[in-house]
C-alpha cells in the first residue's frame, strides 16, 4: 500500500471511531474507545493490506459488481479497443510523445510532493524531540520523595518495573512519564498530609503505568509525524489523549466506589487550574477538557454483561468492517 491509501484507510477508521464515540460515549466502558483508537493506529501503521470478505471495501465492491454493470464496461471496452485499433498505426508516434511528457509532469509532481512531506514530517520530529529533551531536563532537576504516604502507597502496588515517586518546582501538575522505569512526577507545592488527593492521584497514573500509555503515546506521536497531512490523524492524536485519561478516571471511580465521584471531581479542578504546558511524551493527571472528564465520572455506570458484550461487538465489527482491506480474489477474477 502507498502512503495515501495507508492515510485513506486510516481516515476512514478515525471517522468510524468518531461517530462511534459521539453516540456511545456514556453508554459504554471508556476502556472501549481506547482500543478502538489503538485500531486505527494500527491501520495507520501496518504498511499492507488485510483482506478481509467482511470489510466495507469488499461489501462496496459487490455492490458495484452487478451484471449490468460489467456488460456495459464490456462494452465500452470493446468500443474503445475497436477505435484504437483504427489509428494505432497513424497515432504512434504521437502516443509516445504524449506518454513521455506525462511521464514527466507526473515525475516531478511525485517530487515535489514527496519533498513537502518529508519537510513537514521533520519539523514535526524536531518540535517533538525539542519538547522531549525539554522533559528530560525537568526531570532531572526532580528530587525523590520522602514521605510516608508515598512509600505505603508504593509497597502496596508492586509491579515487575520498579516505580519511583519523584517531585519537581518546574512542574503545576502530576504526570507520569518513563516506559521500563515509570516515575510518578509530583509539583512541589502538593499537600502531602491530604492523604485522600494523594490515594486518587497515585490511582489515576498507575492505570497509566499499568496500560503502558507512555508507549502507546509514542505510537501515536509517530503515526502523527508519518501522516501530519491528514487532519483525522490529529483529530484522533487529540481524542486518543483524552480518551486515555477519560478510561483512568473510570477506573478510579471503579476502585474507590461511586462515593468518591464527588471528591475526585473537586481534585480534577484543583488540577484543572494549574497548567504544566506541553509535554506529549507525558501522561498528564489534568487536561483541558475537564468538563468532559467530570461528566463522564458522573454517569460512569457498573459494568455489566450487557456492556461488555456491546463493546466487544462494537471492537470486533469495526475491526472487520474498517480495519481490513477488500479481498483481491474477486478483482483478479474480473481481470
């Protein structure tokens, strides 16, 4: 697959998940959009076709495939082959003329094209390299915590990557960043005797730890530099972040129980008024779209067999249907 048809069939898979987000959003486990997302990353990616007798492209196919429709292409072809056979011998010359000089617009357009996005492609790189060695150095003015509540918290949640709990005055708000050593950033300023906020925010970035977003942002950031000309990528780069942190504060509510909506609401907008800037290769506790966040935690509901079942089926019909290509059988058939 070219690099347009890979965008292609990416675009349709976003748009797919867009609608499939605006109706269901409420309705269904947050978890759900993200591997949904994770699905159109991969078809942003994988540089090959995966037929399938189930994706829209085949269905789209047969539809078109009618007999009517090929006796009149037929038609048109034995008409065509008829009048070139008339002039093939006076149009020759001709013929190659014309085929060279197109050859050689469309030569120069590929260049061109080819040229504009390997510029657009490197400035996007180079902005998010700039903004990860901007990371690295607030990282590494970060001291480590020494406080009781932290080093409960950390021997309670073992994991096989060693987690470090680390604060910073560069920082307004909690993130996570780090793939194979994840390190839990605190600001400076947090109040670490209001042991409720510091339960709700050390259970929000370990779901992060725990579902490696770090990695699976990295993914995205990628996809994002690889296709920055198509404007549904950076609708899904944008609803893919949220998506994330819409998933952990549902877990959290899960954990905690439906009591806590209220209190972990108040600590979003505590959170919401600080700003840490931009940093991509972070998971950040706060983001713009509060207001989202603390609906979505309001009319979080118990999961059911009922949901789960949904969700599964909504995964596995927008994986058949936009995830896969048409099937080349039918096409080698009609040649």
């Amino acid at each position: 697959m070219t690099l347009l048809e890979v965008s292609f069939a990416g675009a349709v898979c976003v748009i797919a998940v867009v609608v499939i987000r605006i109706i269901a959003l409420n309705r269904l486990p947050k978890q759900t959009f993200v591997v949904l997302w994770k699905i159109a990353l991969v078809r942003l990616i994988l540089p090959f076709k995966i037929p399938s007798a189930l994706s829209i492209y085949t269905l789209i196919g047969q539809i078109r495939s009618t007999p009517a429709f090929l006796e009149a292409e037929a038609d048109k072809a034995a008409l065509a082959i008829s009048r070139e056979s008339l002039g093939i011998v006076q149009g020759m010359r001709g013929m190659e003329y014309s085929a060279s000089k197109q050859a050689a617009v469309n030569l120069a357009s590929v260049s061109v094209w080819f040229v504009v996005w390997c510029v657009g492609m490197l400035l996007l790189a180079v902005f998010f390299m700039r903004s990860y060695l901007h990371c690295r150095l607030v990282f590494r003015t970060a001291l480590p915590v020494r406080n009781a509540c932290a080093e409960q918290w950390i021997k309670e949640h073992p994991l096989r990557r060693r987690i470090s709990i680390r604060q910073s005055d560069r920082i307004a708000t909690p993130l996570t960043y780090g793939i194979f050593h994840p390190v839990i950033l605190m600001p400076k300023q947090t109040d670490w005797k209001n042991t409720g906020q510091l339960q709700y925010i050390f259970a929000h970035e370990y779901e992060h730890i725990c579902r490696f977003d770090a990695l699976t942002k990295l993914m995205v950031l990628y996809a994002l530099c690889i296709h920055w000309f198509n404007p549904f990528v950076w609708v899904m780069f944008f609803l893919f972040n949220r998506d994330m942190e819409l998933a952990c504060d549902e877990s959290v509510i899960r954990q905690f129980g439906d009591r806590a909506r209220s209190a972990y609401s108040f600590v979003l907008i505590g959170m919401a008024e600080r700003n840490s800037g931009l940093m991509p290769f972070c998971n950040h506790f706060s983001k713009n779209a509060v207001e989202e966040r603390i609906n979505a935690i309001m009319k979080t509901k118990q999961m059911t067999m009922i949901t789960s079942l949904s969700a599964c089926l909504i995964v596995l019909v927008t994986v058949c249907l936009f995830a896969t290509s048409a099937v080349t059988s039918a096409d080698s058939n009609m040649e």
